[in-house]
C-alpha cells in the first residue's frame, strides 16, 4: 500500500530543490523564501489573490490571527 507520507528530510529537500537559487548552500534564508513566493504570486492572476493567501495560509498551518498581509 502507498502512502503520501514524507520524512521530514525529504520534505525539506524537496522543497530547497524547489525553491532553487534562492536556498544558498542548501539553507533557506528568510529572504530566500519571501522572493519564492513573491515569484509565485506574480504569476497569480490579482482575481486570485484571495486564493493565494489561503494556500499558503494552509500549507504552512497558520490562520489570518497570526499572520500580517500588507497590501
């Protein structure tokens, strides 16, 4: 039987592969992942942009009490 369970460390690497040249020497650094999904929005239609909060809202587990969005 499959499963879509990952380990962590698979997870993790997956995600630096992803996320390319903006992961510097295997590490993600803040700014790293702001551009990544600053790249990702830009190629967002604006009629969707409700859309992507709510995906990254869920895909990091965080609700809108805990988290800013400048406009």
């Amino acid at each position: 039987m499959r499963t879509r369970e990952k380990k962590a460390e698979t997870v993790y690497n997956d995600f630096v592969t992803c996320i390319g040249a903006k992961a510097q020497g295997g590490y993600i650094t803040e700014a790293g992942f702001i551009d990544y999904y600053a790249d990702i929005n830009a190629c967002t239609p604006a009629e969707k942009d409700d859309y992507f909060i709510d995906m990254v809202l869920k895909t990091w587990g965080l609700n809108t009490d805990k988290v800013y969005v400048s406009a």
